[in-house]
C-alpha cells in the first residue's frame, strides 16, 4: 500500500515538471524531450493502476512513435531554434489562458472535494470486472477488444486509413510555393501530336 | 486506496488545465500538437482511473481508442505543419492561413 502512494508522488511530480517543461520550454527540442519523461511517467502511473499492458503500450507508441515521429519532422524542418517567449502577441493572451486553465482546474477540484469518491458515479463491473475469473490483464482487454468493442475496433482501423491518406495528400511537394495547381491537360506534356521543331525538345529531356 | 485515487483524478485536471494553457500560450504548431498530447493523456489517465474505480475493464479499453485517435491527429497534424513550413520556413499558427487553397 504505501509503495503505491510513493511510486504516486515520485511519479506525479515527474508528471507535473515534465507538462511544465513542455510549456514553458524555449526550444521546441526541449518541450518533446520533458514530454518523453511526463508520457514515460504516466506509464508508470498505468502500471500502477494494474494497467499493465497500457503502460507498455503508452511507452511504445507514445514515447517510441509519436514523440520520435514529431522530433523528426523538427528535424527535418529545422525548427529547433529558440522561440521568442517574451514578447506576447496578443495583449492579456496569456492572463486569460492562466484564467481559463484555473477555471477548468478550479471545476474539476471543486468537484472532487465536495463529492469525493462519490463524484464517480456508475454502475459497476457493467462491461467485465477487472481481473475477473484469472483473466491477465491483456487476455481481458484483448478478448473485449474482439467482442463487445470490435465495431469500434472497425472504425478506428477506417480511421487510421483516412489518417494515413491525408498525411499523404497533406505532405505532397507541391510544383512551386503557390497554392497547388490544376494538373495540366495530357495534350501539353507530349501526348500531341509531332510538329516542327517539337520533337528535339523532348529527345533532349530524355537525355538526361 | 481512495484518497490516492481522487489524488490520480486531480493529477489529470492538473495536467489537462496545464495542456489547454499551453496549447492557447505557444505560438508554435508542434508546440500546441505536444500540448494537445498532454491533454490527451490526461484524459487516459483518467479514464484508467474511473475504470479502477468503477471496477470496470471498459476504462482501459476507451484508452486504446483515445490511442488510436491520438496517433492520427499527430500524422495529420505534422503533414499540416509540413505543408505549412515548405510555404514559408519559421511559421507560426497564423500562417496556417497560408494553407488556404
């Protein structure tokens, strides 16, 4: 019990200094890094939990994918200069983000310490009790994967086509820094047919 | 065992206020995409949370789904702010207008 309670504060400060680093951060190189460390501390927070195949998930996919997909593009971009954090671009933009941030924070606590555990509410055990008649853990969520939530399943399998196409569409080298332009009829790229001087011109690009 | 868990519930409103500030303060677009992670994992850790709570295996399956989610917006979201650099290198959120077609 108190081992719990000591992997939760080590891990939640880590949380909390990571998320701030994030933010706060100059260099966008530096705000992915403490991102690293906050996704690494959530996974221990899912373990923690008893989610032992999320947090193996959330370390793969999040701190092996995602943060290493948008370090990539940083590189390959070359972002990774400084921001300007001092000059503020639009007046009172960040007193009213800090009001906002407070207001969401302020809610969701004021909740939880005015009803405390009985803010969750629920039937329970509805879908499968965890840890129910020896299952693992990655034996149940496997098995209610393919059951209950396999539509679900379907259609996030669409979404991940979708995803990937518009990536592809998006990220396409456009012919010059103007908007793209219409694709150019057939006759104009050496379907016409042959006259005069045309023929050389296009000897000499095959040349080469 | 029950104080820890509002503690795991108020870590996530934590983490999610400090992502939706981030994501209104920073001007750059793969700054806002780490805070939208943030905020995005603090909703799982919730969820995770609630299905501790509530005894319910659901909580970690919606984590999945919020997964899957996660990782497209993130490859669409960088094809956009490739799209957007190879226009004009440094831009901020305000050149996405220079994606108007």
């Amino acid at each position: 019990m108190a081992v719990e309670y000591v992997v939760f504060f080590v891990c939640a400060v880590i949380v909390v200094l990571g998320g701030l680093g994030v933010i706060m951060s100059r260099n966008p190189v530096h705000s992915a890094l403490s991102l690293v460390a906050t996704l690494f501390a959530i996974a221990v927070l899912f373990l923690n939990l008893g989610a032992q195949l999320l947090a193996a998930v959330q370390v793969i996919v999040y701190t092996g994918a995602i943060v290493v997909l948008i370090l990539f593009v940083m590189m390959l971009l070359g972002v990774d200069t400084d921001d300007d954090l001092e000059t503020e671009p639009i007046v009172g933009q960040r007193l009213l983000a800090g009001i906002v941030g407070l207001v969401v924070l302020g809610s969701v606590l004021a909740v939880l310490i005015i009803g405390g555990t009985d803010a969750v509410t629920g039937a329970r055990s509805v879908t499968q009790s965890i840890a129910a008649d020896g299952y693992e853990n990655i034996n149940q969520l496997g098995r209610q994967l393919f059951t209950t939530y396999v539509f679900a399943l379907e259609i996030t399998a669409g979404l991940l086509t979708i995803a990937v196409v518009g990536a592809v569409v998006l990220s396409r080298r456009a012919k010059d820094v103007q908007p793209i332009p219409e694709p150019e009829s057939m006759t104009d790229q050496g379907d016409e047919p042959v006259i005069g001087s045309e023929p050389a011109r296009s000897v000499d690009e095959g040349g080469h | 065992m029950d104080n820890l868990e509002l503690a795991y519930l108020a870590l996530g409103a934590f983490l999610f206020a400090l992502g939706g500030v981030g994501l209104l303060v920073r001007r750059n677009p793969l700054v806002m995409i780490m805070c939208v992670e943030l905020m995005l994992n603090a909703v799982n850790l919730t969820f995770v949370t609630f299905g501790k709570m509530l005894d319910d295996i659901s909580g970690q399956v919606i984590v999945f789904f919020v997964l899957v989610v996660a990782a497209a917006e993130v490859v669409v979201g960088l094809a956009l702010v490739v799209a957007m650099a190879r226009r004009r290198p440094g831009a901020d959120a305000d050149d996405l207008r220079l994606l108007r077609g």
